[in-house]
C-alpha cells in the first residue's frame, strides 16, 4: 500500500508525521525482546511445572498487544493523549486502593489484582500517565499564576507514592518520584525548593530503609554482602565474567536454571553470558538512542506541557531500563524492575508500550500554529512594506 502526501486520513498524515526513526528503534527493541526470550524463558518455565514454551508463548502474545498499543495511541493528538492519561490515571488509581483492599500478597507485598484468572499491577499503568498529567500541571505553573498548580503537583505525588509505598514497593515509588523532581526542574520552578525536595526525598529513603524489613536487608546485602547471601546479584555479576565479549552461545548458559527471576528481573545477565557483553552494549545503546531521540525531538517542541511530557516519559522508560541493568551489574541492591520489552511480565509490557505510545504521539511533527496565522485583513500595504514584505 502507498500512501500520498495528498491524502487527507489520519493514517496518512500519522505516516508523514511521527518519527521513523524513534518508531523504528522501538520495533527492534520488540524484536529483540522475542530472541531473548527464546534464550532466558524455556529453561524457567520447565523448572515451575510449565510448558518448555509457556512463558514464551505468552512473550509473543503480550508483545503483539503491545505493538498495537504503541501504533494506536501514537495516532492521538496531544489533547487526546492528555485525556487517555487522566483515563488511566483514574483507573490504576483505583487498582491501587483496590490492590491495599483486596489484592492478594506475594512476598510479602501486594501489588497485583486477579481478575479473570489474569493478574494485573495498577503501579505499573499509573507511572506512564502521572507523567502526562503531571509536566502538564508543570507548565500551567508557569503559564497561569492564578491556577494553584504546584499545591496540585504536591498533592500528586503524595498521594501516588503513599499508595506505592503501602504496597509497598519502594522502587516503583523511587522511580515516580525521580520523574517528577526533573519535571519541577526543566520546568523552571525556584531551585531552593529543588533543595528542599531532595532533602525529603532523603529523608524518604531513610525512613524507608527503617520501616521495611525486606528494604533493609536488600541495602545492607549490597553494601556489606555475606557468604551466599547477596546469591542473585552475585551470581548475575558472574554471568559478565563466563560470558565475555561474544558469550558462550545460544542456548549454552547455565544461570537460567539457577535463577529464579532469569526471564524477568535477571534477563539481562542471561543476555551476558549467551551473547556476550558486547550484546550487552548493543542492547544498551538502543535503549540510550530511544530515550536521546526522544529528548531531541521533545527540544524541539515550542509547547511547554507537550516538551515535558515527552521528557517525562523517555525519563521514565530510561530510568527503567538503567536501574534493572544496574542490579544486574552490581552497581544498584536488588529493586524487583523489569527490563522494558525484554522481561518477561503482561503488566509491564503493556504498560511500556504505553509509555512509548504517548511518547511517540507527542513527538509528531506538527506545525507552528503562530506561524501560519493569516494577517488581519485591515493590514495596510505601508505595515506590509515595513514588515519587509513588498507587495506588487
């Protein structure tokens, strides 16, 4: 099918105007995903009682779906796109509190809602649209003094990370918050407040590491580990080592059937020692170009809530991706995150190509509105000439 630039559907004007490039980049990261999933899944599905290819089959299938979110929402206009995260905001808000009620516990941590026989994590849909909603918040700060904005952006995160932290899952609480402190910042709002706000959030993590037990010793395993007791991580670090440069070949790694979480929070570390590290850096270099893509594009954006949203949003997804490989290296304790598009995890995919979905529609080239504002039509010829515009 060709499609012609004179061609008024929406199709073709989505076709002339999202980034090939960002879109491009994000299929091959879906690809990826499915490969991967091929070396890290059957051996972890074998070992809980499935079928060799159960957790595969459902990497395909989430995958699929969320491809087809990603190409659905980047055909929304900006407007749309704010209404789809007030929708969503209010929906996993309410999976939040009905998560506190009535979800059931894994590990100590509820976090998930069974509906359906299927399992579903709000905290995982709200991030994505707390984004949205809160650069646009942001720029009305700076646009309308008389809107109360900033109070609206406080009580915002308050109530999203207290909802997190009941769960609790300190990460994802972490994460949200991180987003939004840079949001107040490109948004021009007074540096001593960032001050301030960096000072809570310390005081977060202190009372974090105090309150919870299982936080407590994730940190205190990363910064003084005892024999056997930091296994996961230990044994992820060593994946680097067997793997080396070009890894020990498909199929041929053993740490999938050590690890419990090999096709979810430890998948990168099977990427190392199947491919090797300089999988690993390829791998990384194309989630570094989506997240770079992105804030290039979002630079260029004259609309302030538009260029946050998108910053907000690449933010998200890259801080994603940096924190799950950085437990996977030893550099960060154990946070629980997924890699985007490569773990395993309906939830998460979903939830991603959501994140890339906006992302993607926001980014569109559109026209400079001021710009193509015809001149009243009581201009005179003497305004026209001085203008530098000489008419016949």
């Amino acid at each position: 099918m060709r499609i012609s630039r004179t061609d008024r559907s929406r199709l073709s004007e989505w076709w002339f105007t999202v980034d090939h490039m960002l879109l491009v980049a994000i299929l091959a990261l879906v690809a990826a995903g499915l490969v991967l999933s091929l070396a890290a899944s059957p051996a972890v599905a074998i070992k809980k009682g499935f079928s060799t290819y159960h957790f595969v089959e459902r990497h395909v299938l989430f995958s699929a779906l969320g491809v087809a979110v990603v190409l659905s929402v980047s055909l929304l206009d900006p407007k749309d796109v704010r209404r789809l995260a007030l929708g969503v905001f209010v929906a996993a808000f309410a999976g939040l509190v009905a998560v506190y009620l009535t979800g059931r516990e894994i590990n100590g941590a509820r976090r998930w809602l069974d509906l359906g026989g299927h399992s579903l994590q709000p905290s995982e849909f709200i991030k994505p649209a707390f984004a949205v909603l809160m650069a646009w918040i942001f720029a009305e700060a700076q646009a309308r003094r008389d809107m109360p904005a900033m109070s609206m952006a406080i009580a915002g995160l308050v109530v999203v990370a207290g909802l997190l932290v009941m769960q609790p899952d300190v990460g994802q609480t972490l994460l949200v918050t991180a987003v939004w402190g840079v949001l107040y910042v490109l948004s021009g709002q007074p540096l001593a407040g960032a001050a301030l706000l960096t000072a809570l959030g310390a005081l977060g993590g202190a009372a974090a590491y105090l309150s919870f037990p299982h936080v407590q010793a994730r940190v205190d395993r990363y910064f003084a580990p005892a024999s056997g007791e930091n296994g996961q991580i230990e044994r992820a670090m060593q994946s680097f080592a067997e793997g080396g440069f070009l890894g020990r070949g498909p199929g041929e790694g053993t740490i999938k059937s050590v690890l419990p979480d090999a096709h979810t929070d430890f998948i990168f570390a099977v990427v190392a020692e199947e491919y090797g590290v300089l999988a690993c850096l390829a791998l990384l270099m194309l989630f570094g170009f989506i997240v770079l893509r992105a804030l290039h594009l979002a630079a260029r954006e004259l609309d302030a809530a538009i260029r946050l949203a998108i910053q907000g949003l690449a933010l998200l997804f890259g801080l994603q991706a940096l924190i799950n490989m950085g437990v996977n290296v030893g550099l960060l304790p154990a946070k629980g995150m997924t890699l985007p598009f490569i773990s395993a995890g309906g939830s998460s995919t979903l939830a991603v190509s959501l994140t890339l979905g906006m992302m993607v529609a926001l980014a569109r080239r559109r026209p400079d509105h001021q710009r193509l504002k015809k001149p009243r039509l009581n201009v005179s010829i003497d305004d026209l000439e001085r203008g530098g515009r000489k008419v016949p």
